[in-house]
C-alpha cells in the first residue's frame, strides 16, 4: 500500500515523485521500459521563459531559478527569422516573445547562411539548452534516494475505487494506494476512463523532427535557437548537427508516434526557403506526441468528481521546463501546503475549470 501511486514515468510523473517522496510512499507506474520513452524523451530541449500562454508562463518564471541551480541549462540564445512578406507576422510576434530586432548583418554574422530574402531578425540571449537527460536522471535519484519505488514494464490494465482506497492492476501485479496522480501524458484521458472518471478532453498532437548534417560545414555549436513567424519551422544545433521541425501539430490519437515523411519534407523545404545551404541529406527522423487541455494550460489538482484522484497532465510542449514548479504544485496541493504560486495561477491549472 502506497500513500501515492503515479500512472507515468515522464518528466511529469518522476518530478511529482521527488517532491513528494520525502513526505509521503510513493510507487511510481510506467507502461514502457524506459523512462520518458514518448514525448518527454522527444523533446525540442529548451527553456524560453516566455513561452506559452499567460498560466505557462507563470509556472516557467516558477522553475527558473530550479534549472539554472540544477545545472541543466547552457546558453543558447534564439532568433526570430521573417521574410519581406511576413513582416507583419514578425512585428506581432517578436515583442510577444521578448526579442528585439537586429540588423541583417548582426543576424547573417551569428548564422551566416541566411538567404537573401530573410530580411527581419529579432533576438534574445536568455534562451538555454535543457539538459533533459540530466533532468531526469536527477529526479530519478532524487525519488529514490527517499525511498520511491519505480516500476517500468508496468502498464496498468484495472483501476478500481473502494473504500480502502485505490487498486491498480499492472503487467507487474496490483498496487493499491491512497492517491492516484494520473501523469499518463497523452494517454491521461484513457486513465481517467479506466477509474470511471470523465476526461479533460485532452488533445495529442504529433510534432517531428529531423536531423541534418551541419549546413556547408561550418560549426553550428555558437549558432542559435532559430524560430520561424507564426512557429511555421524551428531548428536548433545539436551535438554538430541541426535539428529542424516542421512544427506539426497534426490531431492524434495516443500512440507511439512516428514521423510522416511528407511533413518532414514540407518543413525542410520551408527551413531551405531562408538558407542559402539546400539539404542533401537527413540523417534521422522521430516524433512526439504534445497533449494539450482545450485552451493550452497544463491540468494540475484534484478531480471535481473524485478528489482522490490528481490530475497532473496537458504538459504540451511545456514539460521540461515548466516541471520543477508543476512538481511543487503538486506536493502542496496533495500535502496541504500553501503553494508559492498565486490563487489565480492555482485555479487556472486545476482541472475544476472544466467543470464550472
């Protein structure tokens, strides 16, 4: 008998875990053989403060100060990039995600394969890498050194509510616990199901990627974050090379998403539009599948109908670097602390919205 079972062993679920070991007998469930398996292993990998929503954003601002102590952040930077016919775009969007506008040489001088036709460029420098790995593997240890215990291999297949609490059947036996966090991600709405509880109407959207040889040779290491008007494409350095996304967000249903080579292509071919370096040859391909509650804030706090049951779901592309303030919202609202987040803030997370 566990104080707390958590259904996923995401960035989501193993960070609710290091918070509330210390203070309660956490059993951790996750349906794959690895950790992060699906998107919180298919990460994009950055921290922008200012990215999402004005509820995402709060809880980015929140877990700063986490990953920068932590150790997983290293300074990468981002620019916006527009061509002469997206300049309206540009000028609504850059000031939004707190960048202001450079020269094209000070642009073609940090990447200087920009095509002739990219003719705006806007810049932050606090924009990092987020070692997601490194994440993980912290609150991994963090949960096990206080005694959590981690099951992978684990999917649940029953989950009952009886009067001594919560019984979950997995692939490796039952458990039984208190509390039940459902950090199942994409597959949060079929836990739900499973314990006779209406969903969120959670959304999964698939976003790829690809890797492509460093363009023309030259070192990508210093190159940043580069992001498209309207999110249309981004691509980012990595380990020499250049990952590029066409920024996909297709209406899935839970699955271990793959890439479609088509929209691979697409986005590829709208990255090509503002280089002077064409792609000769992608190296790899994957995706990810990005879940999102109906207006784009992440879903944390007790079920309206069962309060035994804690949503901790909807990270969509937020998970890393919003987690360290998610976690210690979910600690304070299962421990009965007083959360360091705001009432509002509090209440635009919880999943109560959706019964109002």
């Amino acid at each position: 008998m566990s104080d707390v079972v958590i259904i996923g062993g995401g960035i989501a679920g193993i960070s609710a875990a290091a918070e509330l070991a210390p203070h309660a007998s956490v059993t951790v469930i996750e349906a794959e053989d690895a950790l992060a398996y699906h998107a919180s292993g298919r990460s994009a990998a950055m921290f922008l403060q200012d990215y999402g929503n004005a509820t995402v954003r709060e809880l980015n601002r929140a877990g700063a100060a986490f990953l920068h102590e932590a150790g997983v952040l290293s300074p990468r930077g981002m620019m916006m990039l527009a061509r002469s016919d997206e300049s309206e775009g540009f000028e609504a969007e850059f000031p939004a995600l707190g960048l202001h506008e450079i020269t094209m040489d000070e642009a073609r001088g940090r990447v200087p394969i920009l095509a002739p036709q990219v003719t705006r460029a806007a810049t932050r420098d606090d924009v990092f890498d987020l070692d997601t790995d490194m994440l993980i593997q912290r609150f991994r240890r963090s949960a096990l050194d206080n005694g959590a215990e981690i099951l992978t291999g684990a999917r649940a297949t029953k989950i009952t509510h009886r009067s001594d609490g919560w019984h979950i059947e997995t692939a490796k036996g039952p458990h039984r616990a208190n509390t039940l966090i459902n950090a199942a991600g994409a597959w949060a709405d079929q836990v739900a199901a499973m314990a006779g509880l209406d969903g969120i109407g959670l959304q999964p959207y698939r976003r790829s990627m690809a890797r492509i040889p460093a363009p023309g040779g030259h070192d990508v290491s210093g190159w940043p974050f580069m992001d498209g008007v309207g999110e249309t494409w981004y691509a980012k350095p990595d380990a020499g090379k250049l990952i590029v996304s066409p920024a996909d967000e297709d209406p899935m249903s839970p699955f271990d998403a793959w890439p479609d080579d088509m929209v691979i292509a697409e986005g590829l071919a709208r990255w090509e539009e503002m280089v002077t370096t064409p792609v000769t040859r992608v190296e790899t391909t994957w995706a990810g599948l990005r879940s999102f509650a109906p207006d784009r804030a992440l879903v944390i706090g007790r079920d309206s109908a069962q309060p035994a049951f804690f949503w901790l779901a909807a990270q969509g592309g937020y998970g890393f670097q919003t987690s360290p303030a998610a976690a210690r919202l979910t600690r304070a609202l299962i421990t009965g602390e007083t959360p360091e987040l705001d009432g509002a803030t509090v209440a635009a997370l919880s999943p109560q919205r959706f019964s109002a």
